[in-house]
C-alpha cells in the first residue's frame, strides 16, 4: 500500500466585522447590482485594526488541531502560505509557531499568492510521503484589506480577509491526497501586483504617492487567462488520474469570481451541486479561500469519506494548481 498525506483535521476563521456590497456603494462608484453580477459576491469580512494575519491564522489553527485531536507540541512542521504576511521578516509561520508554543516545529511561509494552498499543500505531500514530517500544519492566511485602494473599484470590491489550517498525516492506504500538480508562466507576471515594500520598490514617500503599497490588477485580462486556463487544468487533471468527472463528488475552487467557477463546472459537466462556493460571503481570500471552503464543506456533510474532491486555483504569478483528493 502506498504512503499517503491525509487531512486529519481543518479550521477556519474569519474576521468578525461584515462589510457588505451596500455599503461599498457608499465608499466608491459601484452598486451591489455590478458586484453581484460580475463577480458573485455579496459580502466579505475585514480584519480589526488589532489583528495580524498571524492572529487569523492562530485562530484557524486551533480549531483544525482541536479537530485531528494533537496538541501545537505535535507538530514538526508548519508552513504558513500568505502574500498578506505580518511583516516581511521574520516569517509569519515562525510568529505562528510562536504564538501556538508548537516548539518542536520547522516553520516557513510559502508564497504562490492565490494558489498558495495549492502549492503548500504539493509541498506538504512532499514532506509526509517522503517521511521528513508525519504531523504538519498548512495554513493559509490572508489580510488583503490592508493592501487595498478603497478608492479602486476593481479591487476593493473583490479581495477580503480570512485565514484556514489543514493537519496533514501519513496513511497506507488508498486514501489522501492522490495528485497535485502545479504551474507559473512569470511571462504574465504583472497582471496582479503588490509592487510596493519590496526590493524593486522599497518603502519611501515616492512610492506610497505612486500607490505601489497596494493591490494592483488588471481584472479583465486576468479573468480571460483564468478561465482559459482552469479549464485546461481540471480536464487535464482528471484524465491524467484516470477519472471521468461524473466520478467527483466535488469541485472546490479558488473562490475568485463565481463566472469562472461556473465556466470551469460547465466544462466538466458538473452540476452547481457539486460545486463548493462561499464567495457571496467572503469574497476573495487569496490562499486562505480553499481550506476556509475545505473546513465549511465538511462540516456541511459534503464531503464524506471515499469521495474524491477536486482543488484547483489561479492567481498572481501567474501561478495555477490542482489536487485531487480521495477523502
Ligand atoms: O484571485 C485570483 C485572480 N483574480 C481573478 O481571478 C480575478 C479575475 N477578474 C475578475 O474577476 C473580473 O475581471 C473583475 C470582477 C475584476 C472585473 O469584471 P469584468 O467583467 O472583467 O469588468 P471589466 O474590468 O472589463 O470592466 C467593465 C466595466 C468598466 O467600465 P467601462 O469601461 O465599460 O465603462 C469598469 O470601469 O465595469 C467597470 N467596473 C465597475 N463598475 C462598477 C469595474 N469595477 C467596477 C465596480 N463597480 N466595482
């Protein structure tokens, strides 16, 4: 029997204060009609002034241990995946381990911006099947209101806050997860960009008038590549791992923007049933968007053991990803 990475457990949490699509319209030129339309999305949460991605991520975090039933001291390994992290250095994953007491941790952070779950959890695989971990968490946290123009409508509308953890353990068995696959084309490198703060751009006066500290899309173009291209993805996917799609049981994507969703269903076959979607009331949390969806799914019964559940995701980078998972 091969070795397998299995989630023993999930969490989620997400900021407590509502900023809906009514009172957007009351901040810049937009209407609820436009943001339902276009985009799905109905209401996201936004993170208190008082907290850090590392606070959301904590949260997330004790509930996925408190769900697979370990204690921080379990763990050997934590990999935090934000493009929203607390500072860029120390990592965020080393304030979490800290913050968790987890002292017998590795602990990183991982960047492929909305397809940081994706790309997290291909590395976490990694580390349980070649047995350098048996007990990791993978974290996804996300404070993307703080890199927000509130004066842009093609952004502030869309990205929001939110963090979800998933435990991750060896099996022998037939069960976990079964393949991920993962892909970047740095070609298309500025369609979503955060230039300020870094390197390139450094924090100085110049820069924060040019409005380089925040998110910057080009939303349309972007939307083309990502329907394109996750309708490769899952195709591709499914038929390298010998599966018909009337055999998922479900498909949770990256919660962008319910368009692509429906495109990406539509080319499987898939009735909405079997899709997971929560963005009418998160909007867009980068990476954190599939294990918050993960965590919801179950605990609405809609994952159940022997299913075979389908992640795919698209974001910044340009990076995309898959995994299939038979639960
Ligand atoms: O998370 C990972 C990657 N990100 C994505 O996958 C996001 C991909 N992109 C999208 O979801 C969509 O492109 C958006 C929701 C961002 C925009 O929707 P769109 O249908 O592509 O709109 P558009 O950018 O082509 O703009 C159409 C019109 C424009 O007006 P004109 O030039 O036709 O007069 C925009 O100025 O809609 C206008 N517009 C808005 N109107 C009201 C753009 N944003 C808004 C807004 N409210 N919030």
């Amino acid at each position: 029997m091969p070795l397998r990475s299995k989630i023993t457990g999930t969490g989620s949490y997400l900021p407590e204060k509502i900023l809906d699509n009514f009172q957007l319209e009351k901040m810049v030129d937009t209407s609820d009609e436009w943001i339902t339309e276009r985009t799905g999305i109905k209401e996201r949460r936004i993170a208190g002034t008082d907290e850090a991605t590392s606070d959301l991520c904590l949260k997330a975090s004790k509930r996925a241990l408190r769900s697979a039933g370990l204690k921080p001291s379990d763990l050997d390994m934590i990999i935090v995946t934000t493009m929203s992290g607390d500072m860029p250095m120390p990592s965020t994953a080393s304030i979490l381990q800290g913050k968790l007491g987890a002292k017998n941790a590795a602990a990183f952070d991982l960047n492929a911006a909305c397809s940081g779950f994706l790309y997290g959890l291909s590395v976490a695989d990694s580390f349980i099947t070649s047995r350098k971990s048996s007990r990791l968490l993978l974290v996804s946290g996300e404070i993307n209101s703080r890199f927000i123009n509130w004066e842009d409508r093609s952004t502030c509308v869309i990205f929001a806050d939110g963090a979800g953890a998933v435990v991750l353990e060896p099996e022998s068995g037939k069960r976990g997860i079964i393949s991920t696959r993962l892909y970047s084309n740095g070609e298309l490198w500025d369609l979503i960009t955060l230039p300020g703060g870094g390197s390139k751009h450094p924090i100085r006066e110049a820069n924060i008038n040019s409005k380089l500290h925040f998110i910057h899309m080009k939303g349309n173009e972007t939307f083309r590549v990502a329907v394109k291209t996750l309708e490769r993805l899952v195709t591709d996917t499914l038929h390298a791992d010998g599966l018909k799609p009337s055999q998922l049981s479900l498909l949770i994507p990256h919660q962008a923007n319910i368009r692509i969703i429906n495109a990406t269903a539509e080319r499987l076959g898939l009735p909405m049933e079997k899709v997971f979607v929560n963005l009418q009331k998160y909007g867009n949390t980068s990476s954190a968007s599939i294990p918050i969806a993960i965590d919801e799914a179950l605990k609405a019964g809609r994952i159940n053991e022997g299913d075979y559940v389908l992640l795919e995701a698209f974001g910044s980078g340009l990076t995309w990803a898959s995994a299939l998972i038979k639960w």
